[in-house]
C-alpha cells in the first residue's frame, strides 16, 4: 500500500518511491500540510503543525475562538481565499453573495487501486496495479462547491500527480475565480528556486536564485505555455547540485497560462501554489456541472536535480506519452524547412529524398509551404489543401514516389491558425479568435482560430484526417507559431469570456486526441516556432517536440541542457543544420553538430543535395553512430556532468544504460582556452564494473571514471566536441 490513513489521528501519508508526502485533517475539518520529504514511517506527524501565530491579527476560524489555530501560520493541503490564509491562495470561488471569501471541508474520502484520469485533460497514467489514487472530498457549506483533491501515487517512481476536480452540489452559479492543481507548505523557505525561462530560438535557459520574503510567480499569459517560461519550478536545498541534496520539482501538465507562484512569510516558511494562471480566468460553474484542473506532477529527489531529472524522464516517457512511438527508436529524418524554407517543388524534394535514401536516413519531412498558395508566412493558412503548382499531381504521387525510394514521408501543418488571406478566412472571419468589436491583433501575419468552437475542430479534423488519410504519411509535425490576443470568444456569453483561454487549450486537446486516435500509426511531433510549447501537455499527443528554432550546436547546448531537466531525451527533437548556422551564423563542425544532435531524437535540416562527399560519409557515420546509440540516449538514465550555465568553456552530459553496461559522454568545447585542463568525472556508472573507453581503448573500473574521472585536457578549437562510448567488458 502506498496511501496510508492513520484513522484515529486522521493523518494521510503518501509513500512514493524514496519519498513521504502526509497531510491530515484539522480541528474543523481543514486539511493541514504536515511533511514532504524524504521517506518517513510513522503517521503520528500532527507535532509537525506549524503551533506558531501572529497574535490578534491572524484570524481564527469561527467553529472555536481558537487563538492557537489561524489559517494565517497554519501549514495547508488545499489554501483558500479570503478566510484567515493572507498568503496566496489555491482556490477563490465567487458565491451568490458576490465574496470571493471560501471554506472547505473534509467530508470523506476514497483509496482505490489505479490511477485516477481527468476528464478533457492529459495526464500521467497507469495500470491498476501500478498505482494508487486518494480521492479526498471537501465542500463548501454556502456555495455548495464540492472539491475532490486527487492523488495519484505509482509507488515506483518519487513522484506525486495531484488534481482537484470542482462540483457544482449547490442550487446556483458560482464563478471559479482560481483553482490551482496542488499547493504545498514548507516549514523552511531555506531554498533556491530553479526555473526555466527563455524566448523564440533561446527556450529554457536555467535560472537559479534563493528565495526571499516575497511573492515570486513563474507563468504565461501567452495562451500557450510559451518560450519566456516553462511550467515548471523546482525548490532545491541550498547545497543542492546535480547528484546530492535536496530537490521538489513542480511540474503542470498543461499548455495554456499557468502561474506557479512561490511564497515566503514572516515565519520563514514557503509556499508552492501552481496552476492555470488566474489573470484572464474565470469558470462559472451552474449546479450539477464538474470543473477539472490540468495536473501536477510533484517529485521529490535527495539525489539533486540529477535525480530529480531522471524520475520525470521516465515517469513522462513510460507514463505519459502515449502510443505506438512512444517506446520505439525514432526514424531518422530530414526536414527541407532550412534546406529551401518555402521555395521547394516535387523535384527538390524528391533530390534530397534520393540522397537521403542512399545517406540511410529514414523519413523526408515536408515542412511548411505546401498548401494554398502559401509561398511565403503571408497566407494560405486554413486551406489544407495541396499546391498542385509546386507538387503537380498532388501529394499522392509525392509520397509514393519518397516511399519507393526506402522513406517515410512526413507533413507540416500549423492548425491553429488562420491567414486573412486564405479561402478559410473569406468563408469564415467569425471563427477569428477576437474579442467582439476590437480588431484582432495579427503576429507573423496570422491570426489564431478560435479553438474552443465544435466547428472549427470539426473542420481540422475533417481536413486534417482527408491528407492523412489521402497519402501513407507517417509523421506529422503540429506547429503554432504565434500567441494569443484579444482571446475573448465571441461565442461565450460577456461574463463569461474569460473562459476562452482554458476552452481554446480544452479544444485543442479535443481535437489532438481525435486525430492521435484515428491515425494511431503517425507520429506527431509538436512544434511552437521551435520550443514555444514544450510541455508534459503536449508530449500526451506527441512524444517529441521540435525543441527550438535555433540549430546552432553550441546554443543547443544550453537549450537542450535546460531541457532536460524536466524533459526525457527521446522527446528533445535536434538536427544537424547547415553552417554559417542560419540563426546566429556560427560555424561549428560536422562532427559537433552531429554530437549534441545525438542527444535527442536525431535528424537533418540542410539541403544534403549540397554537401560534400565527405559531410556525406559522415551522416553516414552519424546514422550508423545514431543506430548504435539510440536506445542508449532514449531509454537510458540521464546525467548532466557540466552546465553550459555555469562554465562557458566546457558542457558535458552522458546517458547509462539502465543495466549500466554501456554509456554515452557528450563533452563540448563552446569557447576554448590554450592548454585546456579538462578532467571530467562521469556519473551513473556501476562502481565495480570495468568499461572499456572506444576512443583511447583504455579499460576502466567505473569507480575510478566516477572519482578520477576521465582526462580531457588537450588543445580544442571552439565547438569541437568528443564523443565517448563505453561498454562493458567482462573479465
Ligand atoms: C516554425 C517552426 C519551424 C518551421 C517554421 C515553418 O518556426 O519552428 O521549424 O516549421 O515554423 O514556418
């Protein structure tokens, strides 16, 4: 069992893997926070109550005149509004009576074998006997809000997954002002906060800073979780590094705005509260209907970052990318977006297909350009529909055509969005996203459909089914290039516009569900102008994403180490571009981009007709190097050795195998220095086994790699970069 509840002291405790997470029922039913840590034994934790109190001016609640017990300094499960808690809440609901002021209850609750689903929403899944879910029902007496606060527990991995799911048991509306997914009280704000911000072509950058008495909130507004910031905030111990000290991520399986806000008080304890971002939202709930909250996914590490990395890879990729893709090697692609941008026709494909094939590389993707009359970002989006002038004989022929050649084919499509000078525009402005009487503000020349209209899904997804289905495509890569405005559906009644940025977020996923159901086969890769919805959300529906618009290796570097510390390695899409790279016009060698490519989910976008006879003998190398190495890099255990953010010379990173008979180091060089000192000590490996290193053939036990590490130092150029393979050898 992995839920306890203690019945006589009314104390829940959840173990999951190394970790304890316990919280109990108060004086008068409120649910009280009493610890989240390392893994514990005992249930007799209600000591652990803050007993502290700010005198007269911390309220107390009316069922005792209590001065010993406010909300104000209580540590709490599920903080509510307006009701004695000044720090910020979880949940505000807007009664009859026009307060916002709330109270909950415990009423009950229910332990059950498997792991609860939300309704509309991704989320972590599992078999039944993988997991366990706590279902604790708590109400508000006046507005008759019922709040059911899931848990969900899969006892192998430190993680925690957490949802509340509101019900309207009363006889009128209510207006949900904020609902987030969890909230956590810590007795200590003795942390760093760890985050993830960034902008197009530079996405999650690591940014690290100790928390002060203040209110600090992470989140999006964009409509999208966007590139200037990840949903996702961890608070690690001072001392915390990549292998040792203490780590709690948080993490929204959610693609909208979200807001993860961090308090620190007087009393020197913190508070985590994260969710949909409550600027812009409102839910009015009418009797009888359920509001769900996008999930959290809370892990607990004493391992570090490192370790608190390693159990999201795996949670994400075992538990929440679905699908036949989720699990297998990825097809090497070659994408033609940078190799022509919108200048292609059948001929130029079909070339860089021939050379593809005779590379060994596995999949031609057709990027954006080839429907309507879209032959720059100016128009056409909406019309689905092939250019028979740059693709003659449409896309059938095409596609047989790259198929007889050994490839698979794959598409671009951007959905969401809508050209004014598109056929779908003229027959159809009201299905703009626009607040009724403003105009609609345009970016990259588009506007965003209204995604939480049933017809305009419906369209997308008879358009979208008739290419798929017209053409044996296999992969389709979803963009959204830009973020919403004016995001007020015409279709919703006034007071209740502020619904439309969940609603568009709800119907995307309606829409990315029916699609991924029907074309089971496909592989989606999701894409926002590079890296601009790298979500657990999106990785439901599409198990890799596009990580950025920026294929300079050495940018790369930082972006994809960012990455990583949320997101598993078979989900980080990188290619190997043409140089002068065309984001920053920096040339680094074939090699190097080839080696901080293998850390993902590998493929090419460069015109390989142009390469030279050698570049191509080294994709060949790269796609024999990729075939050998994949599954290492994808189902291995993930190690960051050397941020880029931390030391401008040098960024290493390696995977393990999970039996650790094999690994992978990936050490680069961004900006040299002579006589370059460069030990580096590897990490994951099994102390007592002897790993023979490829490059040097010198053979070594794994505690001295681990502890004397391996000696780099040589001369570099910038952006030089080696690769180490090691295997095992028995003696
Ligand atoms: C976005 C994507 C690119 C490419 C272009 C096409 O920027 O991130 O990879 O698909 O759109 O317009």
């Amino acid at each position: 069992m992995s839920i306890l509840f203690d019945t006589e002291r009314k104390v829940f405790r959840l173990d999951a893997g190394s970790s304890s997470y316990a919280f109990c029922v108060g004086p008068w039913g409120q649910l009280l926070h009493l610890y989240y840590g390392a893994r514990i034994s005992d249930t007799d934790l209600g000591y652990l109550q803050s007993a502290l109190n700010t005198g007269s001016f911390s309220p107390n609640p009316p069922e005792g005149d209590d001065s010993a017990f406010s909300l104000d300094t209580a540590f709490q499960e599920y903080p509510v509004n307006g009701t004695g808690d000044y720090r910020v809440a979880a949940l505000a609901i807007r009664g009859e009576n026009g307060s916002s002021a709330t109270t909950l209850r415990y009423r009950s609750h229910t332990i059950r074998r498997g792991k609860y689903a939300l309704d509309g929403l991704p989320a972590v899944y599992a078999a039944e006997d993988e997991a366990e879910t706590l279902d604790v029902l708590m109400e508000d007496p006046l507005t008759g809000a019922e709040v059911h606060l899931l848990y969900g527990v899969l006892d192998r991995y430190s993680a925690i997954t957490r949802a509340a799911v509101i019900r309207n048991s009363g006889q009128s509306p209510f207006v949900i002002e904020k609902a987030a997914s969890a909230a956590v009280d810590f007795p200590t704000m003795d942390f760093d906060l760890v985050h993830l911000y960034g902008q197009w072509a530079g996405e999650r950058q690591i940014c690290r800073a100790p928390l002060t008495h203040d209110i600090r909130t992470v989140a999006s507004k964009r409509g999208a979780s966007s590139h200037a910031h990840n949903p996702f905030a961890a608070l690690v111990s001072r001392n915390a590094g990549e292998t040792s000290g203490e780590a709690y991520g948080a993490s929204l399986v959610y693609s909208g705005n979200f807001a993860i806000e961090t308090e620190c008080d007087s009393l020197e304890t913190a508070r985590l509260v994260m969710g949909i971002n409550p600027i812009d939202f409102a839910w009015t709930l009418n009797p009888g209907e359920l509001f769900t909250t996008p999930e959290a996914v809370l892990v607990y590490s004493d391992e570090g970052l490192g370790g608190m990395s390693r159990t999201y890879h795996k949670l994400y990729r075992s538990h929440l990318c679905r699908g036949e893709w989720k699990e297998k090697i990825r097809p090497i692609l070659v994408n033609n977006w940078e190799a022509t941008y919108f200048d292609f026709n059948e001929e130029k494909l079909l070339a860089i297909a021939k050379d593809a094939a005779d590379l060994g590389i596995e999949m031609l993707v057709m990027d954006d350009g080839w429907f309507g009359k879209r032959n720059d970002d100016r128009s056409s989006l909406g019309d689905w529909f092939v250019n028979e002038e740059k693709l003659k004989g449409g896309l059938k022929p095409l596609v047989e055509k790259v198929n007889a050649l050994g490839l698979k084919f794959g598409i671009w499509f951007e959905p969401e969005m809508i050209s004014p000078d598109s056929n779908l525009y003229r027959a159809h402005p009201e299905w703009t996203l626009c607040a009724p009487g403003r105009e609609p503000s345009i970016g990259r020349h588009q506007y965003v459909l209204d995604m939480s209209r049933k017809d305009v899904q419906d369209y997308l997804f008879d358009v979208i089914s008739g290419v798929l289905s017209g053409a044996n495509i296999a992969y389709v890569k979803w963009d959204f290039n830009r973020n919403l405005s004016e995001a007020a559906s015409a279709e919703l009644p006034p007071e209740r516009r502020k619904e439309t940025f969940h609603r568009y977020v709800l119907g995307l996923y309606s829409l990315l569900e029916r699609l991924t159901s029907a074309f089971p086969h496909v592989l989606f890769e999701g894409c926002s102008g590079g890296g601009g919805r790298f979500d657990p959300a999106m990785l439901y529906y599409s198990p890799q994403i596009w990580t950025s618009d920026d294929t300079d290796a050495i940018e790369r570097c930082r972006i994809q180490y960012g990455t990583s510390l949320v997101y598993p390695p078979s989900s980080i899409s990188a290619h190997v571009s043409a140089v002068p790279n065309h984001q920053t016009g920096r040339v680094t060698s074939f090699e190097t981009r080839g080696n901080v490519a293998m850390a993902g989910a590998f493929g090419y976008e460069l015109d390989l007709t142009k390469l030279t006879a050698e570049e191509k003998e080294l994709v060949k190398k790269q796609v024999a190097q990729y075939h050998a190495y994949a599954p290492l890099v994808q189902d291995g255990d993930f190690y960051r050795l050397i941020s880029p953010f931390e030391d401008e010379n040098r960024c290493a990173w390696m995977s393990v195998s999970a039996d650790k008979s094999e690994a992978l180091v990936t050490f680069v060089v961004p900006r040299t220095r002579v006589n370059f000192n460069s030990y580096l000590r590897l990490a994951g490996l099994d102390p007592r086994k002897k790993y023979l290193d490829e490059s040097t053939g010198r053979v070594l036990s794994g505690d001295t790699l681990m502890n004397a590490g391996l000696n780099l130092s040589r001369s570099y150029r910038d952006g030089e970069s080696v690769l180490i393979h090691l295997k095992e050898v028995k003696a």
